[in-house]
C-alpha cells in the first residue's frame, strides 16, 4: 500500500463554466482538456505531492456547478479540509454568485475549513473582475486568494501544493497543542458537524435532486 503521511480532502466548487474540471485535469493530469463537458454530479481524483519530503496524499472532488446537481455537491461539503471557490474573471455573474456560494460552504462546511478563492481563466483579454476587486472579496471573507489560468498552468500547481503546505501547518500546530486530543477526527482540526438537510441556493431558484453521480479516480 502506498505510504503517505497526511490525507486531506480538496473540494472545488464555483458556477458552471469557471473551469473546476480544467484546473483539476490541469494538476493531476498536466493538460488542458479540449472541449471539456459539464460535469455530472461529482467526479473524484487522487495526487499525490511531496512538501518537504513528506508524501501528501490529495483527494480532490470535483463538484458539478449546474444548480440541479446542488443537493449532491452540498454533501462532499462537510468532510473538505479545504474548499476551492472558483470564479471566472470573465465573467461577472459567476463573481457574483459568491455570497451564495459562502451561505452554503457555512451551511454546510466544517467552520474550520481552509476556504481559497480562485480566479480562473487570466489568460482571457475580455476580464471583467479586476484582479483588486478579487483580492478584497477574498480579505473580507477570510480566504486566501489566488488567480490562475488551467489553460495557460498559471498558478495551478502553486493553488494546489499552497493549500497543501498549509493544511500541513494547521494539522501539525493542532497535533503540538492537543497531543491527548489525538485521533478525535481527521487529520487536520475538523470537528464533526451534524448533517442538515440540502436547501436551494446559488443564482436561481429551482433545486432538483437527482441521484447520478460520477467517481474517476
Ligand atoms: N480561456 C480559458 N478557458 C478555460 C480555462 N479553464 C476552463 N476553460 C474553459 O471553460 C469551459 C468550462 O470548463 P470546465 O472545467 O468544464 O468548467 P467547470 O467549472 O468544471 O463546469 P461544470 O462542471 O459545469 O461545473 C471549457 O470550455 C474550458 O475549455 C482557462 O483557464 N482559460
Ligand atoms: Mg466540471
């Protein structure tokens, strides 16, 4: 079995069209995928990096944007250690869209979930967020905040080893101050949450359920 000394959980979640698919396929794959299609409910891949010589092993779900698979994506929510909010610069409503997009991460996420903002698509001409507008929004919600390009690797593999870096950091300084608390949950200081039930949310009205659901590994 492979050895690994930290597990942790990425979940990528933004409207239809941001391009979560392309920056995964971009890091776990190293290409840009031509014609990429919507994703249906939730596909899952695995990476494995080193950070200071350690093997991290990275479980990233990538959710479905499209408002009808929402009540599927909502329940990968709460065992993330790390939530990928992405936007398109190009495009304002999907900017837009990140209120609701945090009403349902503190809906549904663990408090304690490392939340990044990420702008995709910068080597488009026709931005419409500046790159400061992103940086505030970021600041004022208390996520970090990166912009990249799947299409041109611009920032991907940086996002990635980033969150990794710092998921390390946090489930280290909690391993040193709560060394009898050891075990209580997962790696880095998740404590569990009760689940709710799924609730209509982001940039329209209608919520279908529906049970497909995809698992790529
Ligand atoms: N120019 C440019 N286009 C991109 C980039 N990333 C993705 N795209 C394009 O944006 C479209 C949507 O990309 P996806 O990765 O499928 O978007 P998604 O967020 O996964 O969409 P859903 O699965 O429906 O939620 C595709 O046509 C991609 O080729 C990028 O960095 N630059
Ligand atoms: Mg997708």
């Amino acid at each position: 079995m492979e050895e690994y000394k930290f597990l942790f959980k990425i979940v990528l979640v933004g409207n239809a069209g941001v391009g979560k698919t392309c920056l995964v396929r971009r890091f776990t794959q190293g290409l840009f995928p031509p014609g990429q299609g919507a994703t249906i409910g939730v596909d899952f891949m695995i990476k494995t990096v080193e950070v200071e010589g350690d093997k991290i092993k990275l479980q990233i779900w990538d959710t479905a944007g499209q408002e009808r698979f929402r009540s599927i994506t909502q329940s990968y929510y709460r065992s993330a250690h790390a939530l990928i909010l992405v936007y398109d610069i190009s495009c304002q409503p999907t900017f837009d869209c990140l209120p609701d997009w945090l009403r349902e991460i503190h809906e549904y996420a663990n408090t304690k979930v490392l939340k990044i903002l990420v702008g995709n698509k910068t080597d488009r001409d026709d931005r419409e967020i500046p790159t400061q507008i992103g940086e505030e929004f970021a600041k004022q919600h208390d996520m970090y905040f990166l912009e990249t390009s799947a299409k041109e690797a611009e920032n991907v593999e940086r996002l990635f080893y980033e969150i990794a870096a710092e998921l390390i950091d946090q489930a280290r300084s909690k391993d040193n101050s709560s060394s009898m608390n050891k075990n209580l949950s997962d790696s880095v200081g998740l404590s569990p949450q009760g689940s709710k039930p799924p609730q209509v949310s982001c940039c329209s009205g209608l919520s279908n359920q529906s049970s497909s659901q995809t698992g790529n590994t």
